[in-house]
C-alpha cells in the first residue's frame, strides 16, 4: 500500500509541475534560512552557557541613586573585592579582571595580544580549561602568565615547549619579564570574555596606585556564591558593607538632593547571572536583560516557515479539487477516512522530508558566506546538541502534521459522491484568505522593519556630530613610545606633505577603531558644594583645528602660553552643568591642590556614540599623562595617497607596531554594527519573506483563474471588457493585501516606537514609512497577480466556456 | 435475495419546500437479474444506484442487502459492505489518471488488504480474461473511451462482487463500443452477476430481464 501511495504521490507531483517546483522550492530556500537563523539565535543565547559554575557565578553591580537619577555601575574600586570576600558572608570565590590589550616582546617580536587582568581565582569561578601546565592554578606567582592557544601561536608560532619561557609585557610605561606557567584552551566564540593572554591582576598598571583607593574606579568583579546563599540573601548581607565603605559618597548625593530608591537606599550592590550578562545593559540606570535580538532572529526564522507552510496549505486544499475524483473513486472502492487521510498526509510528509534535506545541504553550504553577512560566530558544533536536535525534529514534525495534515483532512472527510462530482465544500476560501492576509501582514511589518531600521542608519550615519569625520584619520599609539612623542614625531614627518592639514592626538578614540576598543573616562569633584561629573579627555595642540570642532567662547590650547597643563576646554554640557555666567571664569581645584582654570567652551559634539546624549566633558592638556591617539586631517583631494603617506610615516616612528589607522566615518560605521547586522538580517527576513508570500499568491492566483474560466468566459460574452475583468480578478487579492496593512500597521508602529526610544537622538516615525511599506507590497501583489488575471480575461470566451 | 427496498422516500428542502428525488420505492432484486432503470432527466435514475450503492443516504424507508439493515448501519460498515459486494461502473470510467491500467485494476485489492502476490495474480487474470494485457502498462489517457471503460468495468470486477452497478455505462461512448460493452455486461449477466444500470437509451434497456421506469422520483 506505502508502494501505492508513494507511486501515486510521486506522479502527482510530476503532474502538477509548477506547485511542485513551487512547493519545494519556497519549502527549500525556508527551511535552509530558518536552519541559519536559529542556529544563529541559539548560539546568541548559548553565550556563557559553558561555565560549569554557571548557575552560581555572578558579575556585581552597584546600583547608585545620584542627583542625576538613578545609575549603575560595573566599574569598582581595587580594594572592594578583598574587603566584600572579608566582610560579607556568603561568597566563595572573588575576582577582579580588566580587559585590556597589552605589548608582547619576545625574542625581538613585538605584537599586542587582547590580555586579561584577573585574580587567581578566576579560574575557580569561570571554565576555561587549560592545555598544559598548572590546571588548579594557571597563575601561580605574580611573575607568570598563561597564555591561549591562539596566543601563542601567535608569538611563538606553536603551542609547544613554551612553558617557562619569558616574555616581557609593557605595563605602564616599563617593560616587565613574565615566565609563561600554563596555556590555556581558547576561549569558547560564544564566551563574553576573550583572551589571549592571562595576566596577574596585581601586575595591572593602575593597581599600585588605586589599591586602597575607593574614588578610583576601573574593573569588573565576578564572585561565586556559596551554595546554599540565595542573590537576595547575598544583597543583604552588603547592606551595611555600602553603608560603612561608601558613607562619603552617599553623604555627598544626599547633599546633592539623591532620591533614595524604594527601598530607602542610596547605593545597592546587586549581581547579574554570568549567563545574563552577555544581554544586558545599563543604560537607562537599571540593570536590563534583554534577549530581544536572538529572539526576534529566532521570531523572523518562525515567521518564514509560517508563510511558506501557509503557502503549502493554500496550494494543496487548492490542488485537492483536482483531485477530488481520485478521493470520491478511492472511497466507492472501499478507502475509509484514516487510509485517505495517510495517503496525503504521506505526500506531504515525502515534500518536506525532500524540502527539509536540501535545506540542510543548501545551509551548510552557505554556512560561510552567511556568518560573514550576518557578522557571526555561530557554527553548527556550538549549537548541535541532543536536546536542541530533538526540540528541532519535534518542530518540523509539528508543521508538517499541520500543514500537511490539515489539506490531509480537509479531503479524506469530503463525501464520496460530493467528491465525485468534483465540488468542494463552500467557504473554504476564508482559511485561505486568512492565511494570506497574515502572510502579507507579516510581509509588511518586515517591510516597515527595514525601511525604519535603514532610515535610522542613514540618520546615524549622515548626522552631524560636531567634528569632521569624512578627512581624519585616527591611528592607535599601539607601540612602546610615549603617545606625546610619536604625535610630536608624526607632525615632523608629514610637516612637508601638502595634503596633510594637521595632526594632533587624544587619549580616546571618537568611534570604534580597528583596535576594536571603546572606553570611557569619567571624574568627578565638588564644585562650589554640589558634586560634579565629568567625562574626561587628554588632548595635545590643535585638537580643535584637527577636529573642526567648534569654539564657543576662549580659546584651545596653545603652545605660545605655559601654563596650559593647567588649562581645561570643556564642552557646553559641562559649562552648563557648572551653570556660570562666564565660563571663562570657572576655576575648579582638583586633587593634589591644583587649581585649574577654564580657557575655553568648545561646541558639543559626539565624543561617545550616537545612541547617547552628549554629556559633560572636560578636556586636558598634560604631557605626563599619555595619549592613545593620533587624529591627522587631510586635505579632501588625494585622500588615498595621504593615507598611504601617513601609514609611511607611522612606519618610520613605529617600525614595530602594526598601523591601525582609520578613518573616522569608518569608526563612526563600526559603533553600529549591531544595527547594521540587525537590517541586514530584517531585510533578508523582509525579502525573503515577501518572495515566499508572492509564490503562494502567485500559485493561488493561478488556481483561482483556472476556477472562475467560466464566469470568465459568461462574463465576456456578455460584454465586459478585459481590464473590468482583470480589475474584478485583482481586486479581491488587494482587498487582501489592503486588511494587511491595516493589522500590520499599528503593531509595527508600536515596535518600532519601543525600539527608537533606546537612540537618544533618532528618525521621526513618519507615517511615510508605512505608507511606503503599504504602497510596496500592494504594487508586489498586484505584479504578482495581475500577469495572471490579465491573461485569463484577455483569452477567448468560446474557449473558456467550452471547457465546462 | 440480494437486495430489498422498502417505501424509500429521499428529500431536499429549497426554499422552505420540500422536494422529492425518491417517493415510494419498492424494489426486490434477486441474485442474477439484470435491471435497467429508465426515465428522463431528473427523475431520480442516478439518485437511486447512488442509494442502492450506498454512496447516498436516505432519509425514509428501509434498506436490505443480504440480510443487513443498511439504514441501521454505521458508514465503516457500510463501506465494508459495498467493498465486499458491489463494483461501479460510471460513465465518465473515472480511472485514475496517474496510475497505469494495470495499476489501476489493482487499487480495490489493496483496500481489501489482499497481499502483492494475490494481487499480482488476480490482476493478471483479470487482464487475460478481457484481452488488455498488451496495455496494461498504458495510462487512462492512452486509451480509447471503449477501452477505458472497459478498463472500468475490469476494475469493478475484480474483487469479484455480486451486484456490478453501471451508471449510463455507454454514455460517453459511440455505438459500436457501447453495443460491445452490453454484449459484455450480457455475458457477465449470464456468469452469474446481478447487474442494475441505469440508461437512457431503449436498445440498451432491452439487454436487461426487467425495466423499471422512473418519473419525478417514483416508480411507475
């Protein structure tokens, strides 16, 4: 009988070429990118889902009530994580760690390799196993540093026999010798923390200096609960730990007239779940997961397979009136419901399994291109597990039962001699036009997606942030001299070039550089008795001129006055916050007992990224402190040769460090990747979605005309023109399309209004772009449909009525 | 006896009236006759083989076939039955297109859940036995309308019923293919099965041993 069955199906779908081709090929392409996109998604959502410990370990925050509104803080002082390991009960392990890169020389290789700052223990809390050498303890003394596979390879070219050899690092301003004590596997693509090279904590440049220091804030702290102690048992027991070590601070921001939070409290600490962390923010002042991405890829992948199971239910309850003869003939010769029902389903059954194969081949073979598309790591190792195949196999099963098991029922219950007179049951086409309107909806809220997403991009990339970004040229100071002096070096090398206008440095970068860090520099100090937070910046000459950046009021820096290490220019959010008259005659004693003075206002531009509000800065000017880099702005012709020229120069003064420069509308690019790759997968959503909706519609349309020949043909005969034809044959399509629109429209404003409140500076949501997405997908359904209906009103009525 | 009607009434409501397909059927047929039901358009031919053939339900009366009460009986059984004992022939053959003549002679057998060998062997016979094995590797739509209903009536032979049922057999079919197909039926008749068919036509009606005449759904 499965011999029969299987016969027949496979005749079936020879005979009926179009929606066979249709068919797979919509079920095909589906099933390859739904495959892509949750392997995706579930690699997003597998991020530190490795730590063995991962259901103890945690990172903490402070939450702050400041005058400002309420702020968290990831940030901590040196000697919090000793002191909270002695004083509150219920942590087992405790450990500093600061990302940072850091100089490598051995043997006269000199490179920088992405290096962890952490605690001993560490690795008690966290699963990154090691290759060779000490397992309990890849750090055993101050003196020694484990280093990654990846690292490795890197500086010696193999992982073999490098334990115990020395390196040295640049730690601060010194070179200091390290004996490499163990190498560590790689970090795992879907670990939030990355390394190369594992470094004490204690050798941290910044540790000797801050480490009784409480105001001096730089690095995460990740602990380990003991068993038995609950999160909420945990924020307990810091209650008065906060009130003891930070009385100072919270005296201060009650001066300043904090709001204390529900709970009476100024200052909170809090813990995040190491497997939350990759997914949360702290922006808004709250501590926020937010797994929207993975879901919403994981939500398009479903939307997919949804249209094109819609499309397969429309095509085959469609296609079944053919086939009604053949039911009616199976029942007078004895088939009862169940054996019809089997013999469908079993068709379908045969079109997805043959669906599913190809789209699994299709998808690995685009594995390559689409990680690189959707700028992801995710590969079918990480995501391959028993369970996820099992939960993933128990899905396609479910549509396959559904949609090929719901046109499966529709048929074996029709009567036998309905079905031999070949007429089905009535109203059936309200399922049918449900599933389209749905499917348009969806069209259509991706469309809206994209046209919003791409606005809000070209509004970020084409704003006007306050300084020059499209003629300067950033370059990270990643070499062993001091960044005052290879500015000072570079200025001498390109003084003669024409095309060079002039160069200056910072030490922080505007965008995100081809070194891939972003930081930031807060300070904070009491001015005339209210407290006072600024972001902070050292600069060197000609900051302003190189920029473009505007002066509101004094003057930059200058080399002509002396005194200009004690000089700031700050930002007009800062001269503002300070709230004088005449910021020229601001003068803000800092610690030590210096006193500084304001020289200048510069206009505000965008010193952080543009989904932030500008916020106060202060600018310095101080030759002991360093620079990281170099900005040089060149003239708008010849921009290709001037790079090629400064990257000669960078070669001359840094013979050893790798040039990293950039421009800075590249770096401004870089700061939203995460937007660009979030468009790049809604607008494949998008089209792939409208493609697949178009073939059902398409294959409809077909069917439809096919049905309505005779009324066709009468309607001809008795005068109607074509195009009244056509348009009566169209239009009950773009009523469709038309109630799309309306269910989409408010759903899609709504989301996208939620999803532009985090950008605190974006696009209007204009009813253009609905209007746009509306006008898009009727113009694509009436292409779709009208090549259809206006054939079939332009044929000749005698032929038509004859085929009745 | 094969089969008793008694006082069959089958009705549709249109538009608050009720009309009539069936009035008052009274019908015995023995095992071996051959019957033909005349009458013009409309007049409730088809409508009763449909109900004899239990493909139509009835809304008054009583229905026995070999001693079961079909009325009283549940669709699965039913089924059962007609499977058993009844083979169709219709007038358009309704063969099915994507299957082969020998394939489709052997579509009953498997509802009947015969194995491949049995099946293999009645097929075989049953194209011998009407001179198509040279086409029995030829689809519906390769073979002349004599031959197809030929095909049709094979088909609704070869689970070997009592009562074949054949609506308009030679409908679609010229004179000298549907002289052939009576000729056949006639001689299936002569074998031992009972026959009722329904035809329009006078020449044809004359194969049968009886006639029964339908006028607006009763018998007269």
């Amino acid at each position: 009988m499965l011999k029969n069955y299987l016969k027949i199906a496979w005749r079936n779908l020879l005979k009926n070429k179009i929606f066979t081709l249709a068919n797979i090929v919509g079920l095909t392409c589906a099933f390859a990118v739904a495959i892509l996109l949750t392997m995706t998604a579930l690699f997003e959502l597998s991020y530190d889902q490795f730590h063995e410990n991962k259901d103890s370990a945690y990172q903490l925050y402070l939450s702050n009530q400041t005058p400002r509104g309420p702020e968290i803080s990831v940030s901590n002082p040196v000697p919090l994580a000793p002191a909270l390991k002695e004083e509150v009960a219920g942590i087992k392990h405790i450990a500093r760690s600061v990302s940072e890169d850091v100089l490598i020389t051995y043997n006269s290789k000199e490179l920088s390799l992405d290096a962890e700052y952490v605690d001993p223990s560490f690795f008690d809390i966290f699963t990154y196993p090691t290759l060779m050498g000490n397992s309990k303890n890849p750090l055993p003394n101050n003196n020694s540093v484990g280093i990654t596979e990846k690292g490795a390879k890197k500086i010696f070219g193999t992982t073999d026999n490098v334990i115990g050899k020395t390196v040295s690092l640049k730690i601060g301003r010194e070179e200091q010798p390290f004996t490499i004590a163990s190498v560590l596997k790689d970090a795992p693509s879907n670990s939030s923390v990355d390394f190369e090279i594992v470094v004490p904590f204690e050798t941290h440049p910044e540790y000797l200096s801050s480490k009784d220091r409480w105001d001096s804030q730089f690095h995460p702290i990740y602990l380990q609960l003991e068993k038995e102690v609950t999160v909420a048992q945990f924020e307990k027991n810091t209650i008065p730990f906060t009130a003891l070590h930070y009385k100072g601070g919270i005296e201060s921001d009650i001066r300043d007239g904090a709001v204390p939070d529900a709970d009476g409290r100024y200052k909170q600490f809090h813990l995040m779940p190491i497997t939350d962390r990759h997914f949360a923010s702290y922006t808004t002042g709250a501590a926020k997961v937010d797994r929207v991405f993975p879901l919403m890829i994981l939500g398009i992948a479903f939307v997919i397979i949804f249209i094109v199971s819609a499309n397969f239910i429309n095509m085959n309850i469609a296609l079944g009136e053919k086939r009604l003869k053949e039911i009616g003939m199976r029942k007078t010769l004895g088939a009862i419901k169940k054996q019809l029902f089997f013999q469908f389903w079993l068709e379908s059954l045969f079109v997805f399994a043959l669906s599913l194969l190809m789209g699994m081949v299709i998808s690995n073979l685009l594995l390559n291109p689409f990680k690189t598309l959707f700028n992801t790591k995710a590969s079918f190792a990480d995501v391959i597990q028993p369970g996820v195949v099992i939960l993933f196999g128990l899905a396609i099963f479910i549509v396959t039962l559904i949609a090929g098991g719901y046109p499966a029922l529709l048929m074996s219950k029709l009567g036998t001699l309905r079905a031999l007179k070949g007429k089905m049951e009535v109203g059936k086409n309200r399922l049918r036009n449900s599933l389209i309107v749905l499917q348009f909806a969806i069209a259509i809220l991706l469309i809206t997606g994209t046209l919003v997403l791409h606005g809000q991009i070209e509004f970020m990339r084409n704003k006007d942030l306050g300084y020059n970004k499209e003629q300067v040229i950033s370059i990270p100071l990643n070499g062993k001299k001091n960044g005052y002096s290879v500015v000072e070096l570079l200025r001498d090398e390109l003084k003669n070039n024409p095309d060079v206008l002039s160069v200056s440095g910072a030490d922080n970068n505007l965008g995100k550089g081809r070194d891939g860090s972003l930081s930031s520099s807060m300070m904070g100090f009491d001015y005339k008795g209210r407290g006072v937070v600024t972001n902070a910046l050292t600069v060197d000459f000609d900051y302003a001129k190189t920029l473009d950046l505007q002066l509101v009021a004094g003057r930059m820096f200058n080399r002509d006055f002396a005194t200009d290490s004690l000089s700031l220019v700050i930002n007009e959010s800062m001269a503002k916050q300070l709230g004088e008259e005449d910021p020229l005659s601001i003068t803000i004693p800092m610690d030590d007992n210096v006193t500084y003075s304001v020289i200048g206002v510069v206009k505000d531009y965008n010193f952080q990224d543009i989904s932030r509000k500008i916020q106060p800065l202060t600018l310095f000017m101080n030759k002991d402190w360093d620079l990281y880099y170099a900005y040089v702005k060149v003239a708008p012709k010849n921009i290709a040769k001037s790079f090629d020229a400064i990257k000669d120069a960078w070669e001359k003064v840094e013979p050893q460090a790798e040039f990293l420069g950039s421009f800075l509308d590249e770096n401004v690019d870089r700061t939203f990747k995460r937007e660009k790759t979030m468009a790049t997968i809604i607008t494949s959503g998008s089209i792939l979605g409208i493609l697949l909706s178009c073939i059902g519609l398409f294959a409809i349309s077909m069917l439809v005309v096919a049905q309505r020949t005779k009324e066709i043909g009468v309607r001809k005969v008795v005068g109607a023109s074509v195009s009244s034809v056509a348009l009566l044959l169209t239009k009950d399509f773009l009523k469709l399309v038309g109630i799309a629109f309306v269910i989409a429209t408010p759903i899609a404003w709504y989301f996208l209004n939620e999803w532009l409140q985090n950008y605190a500076s974006h696009v209007s949501l204009s009813p253009l772009f609905f209007i746009g997405a509306g006008l898009l997908a009727t113009f694509i359904a009436f292409v779709t449909v009208g090549t259809r209906t206006v054939k079939a009103a332009s044929a000749n009525p005698v032929k038509s009525l004859r085929t009745e | 006896m094969l089969l008793q009607l008694n006082n069959i009434f089958k009705w549709v409501n249109s538009g608050g009236q009720r009309i009539f397909l069936l009035k008052d059927i009274n019908l015995e047929v023995e095992e071996g006759e051959f019957i033909s039901i005349m009458g013009p358009s409309g007049s409730g031919k088809s409508t009763l083989l449909n109900v004899i053939g239990m493909l139509d339900a009835f809304d008054e009366g009583e229905y026995n076939f070999l001693d079961e009460s079909v009325h009283d009986l549940k669709e699965k059984h039913r089924a059962n039955l007609y499977k058993e004992y009844i083979g169709f022939v219709f007038q358009s053959y309704h063969l099915l297109d994507e299957l082969t003549v020998q394939e489709n002679l052997e579509m009953p057998l498997i509802y009947k859940k015969f194995k491949g060998s049995e099946r293999k062997a009645m097929v075989a016979d049953m194209l011998d036995r009407f001179s198509i094995v040279g086409k029995k590797d030829l689809f519906p739509a390769q073979l002349s309308g004599g031959q197809q209903q030929l095909v049709g009536i094979a088909r609704a032979l070869i689970s070997n019923p009592k009562l074949i049922l054949a609506d308009e057999p030679t409908g679609n079919l010229n004179s000298k293919q549907g002289e052939e197909i009576m000729e056949l039926f006639k001689q299936l008749n002569e074998e031992g099965v009972t026959i009722i068919q329904v035809t329009h036509s006078e020449k044809n009606a004359e194969y049968g041993s009886r006639i029964i005449n339908l006028l607006d759904g009763r018998m007269v």
